[in-house]
C-alpha cells in the first residue's frame, strides 16, 4: 500500500500592518501584553526585530586556574546530578557515598578538562564572556484585518 503524504508547495502568508515600533523589546512586550489581558487575539501579532546584531559582553579575564577552577565547578554539578540520579535506584543510604564519589570525581575531571581546554588556546581567547542578539528596534506587527482594532491600544 501507498501512501502519499502532501506536502503544500507555498505556505500562505497573512498581510500584516506595522502597529507601532519601539527602541526596547520590553516596550513591545508591555503592548502585547496589555492587548492580551485586555483580550485581543493575539495570535495575530508579531514582534519583529530589525537591524538585528550581535553583541558580546566581555565578563572578565580567563587564566589557566580560572578555568581549571570554572571546569571543576561545573563538573561538580554535574555529579551532583549523576549522583542524585542513581540514588533513586539505590536502597539505603549507600546512595550518600556514590554522591560524594560523583561530585569529587566530577570536580577532578572537569577541572582537568578545563585546564587543558584554556591551555590548547594557547592565549587566544584569555577573556570570559556572553554573546546575546539585540535589535536595533522591535516593530509590533498585526494582521491586517484586525490593524483597526488594535490600533487602539497604541497610545
């Protein structure tokens, strides 16, 4: 037997209409946020954000111990959580131990990997930091067919 599964060859797009713009992606949530308390069907919004960049925020320098000592940071969360997890499998308090043995062995082996992962940079990138997108603006769109109605929520 043959089955055919269709697949639609254009997807439709609605008309939408520029509602208001905003410097501040709070701003356009604020005024989502006020048309959905107030009830407006909001599925036929959009926050749209133009001029969209990258930017990265340097938090501070990054050396061979720091990154040994971040390493075994995270690898002691992450016994914690194996830990943890086969706890729930084991009877009595042997679970305890096998905690301890995890969050020790995942501080050890996550510093080591920390270590040797700043090392094989070798000075490349001695600087932590976090990369988030911004937009240069944030438009407010709606459907075209409701733009009358939602237009009274713009002040």
């Amino acid at each position: 037997m043959d089955i055919k599964h269709e697949v639609p060859q254009e997807v439709t797009r609605v008309e939408s209409s520029l509602l208001a713009s905003y410097p501040d992606y709070l701003d356009a949530q604020r005024l989502v946020d006020r048309m959905s308390d107030d009830g407006f069907p909001v599925e036929s919004v959009r926050i749209i954000g133009e001029g969209v960049r990258t930017v990265e925020q340097v938090t501070g320098r990054l050396t061979r111990g720091r990154s040994a000592t971040l390493g075994a940071i995270s690898g002691a969360w992450f016994g914690v959580f194996i830990g943890l997890l086969v706890g729930l499998f084991t009877a009595g308090t042997g679970w305890v131990w096998f905690l301890a043995v995890s969050v020790v062995a995942g501080a050890f082996w996550g510093g080591v990997f920390g270590f040797v992962a700043h090392w094989s940079t070798r000075g490349r990138r001695d600087f932590a930091s976090t990369m988030t997108l911004q937009a240069r603006r944030y438009e407010v769109h709606v459907d075209k067919e409701r733009a009358a109605e939602a237009a009274r929520y713009v002040l």
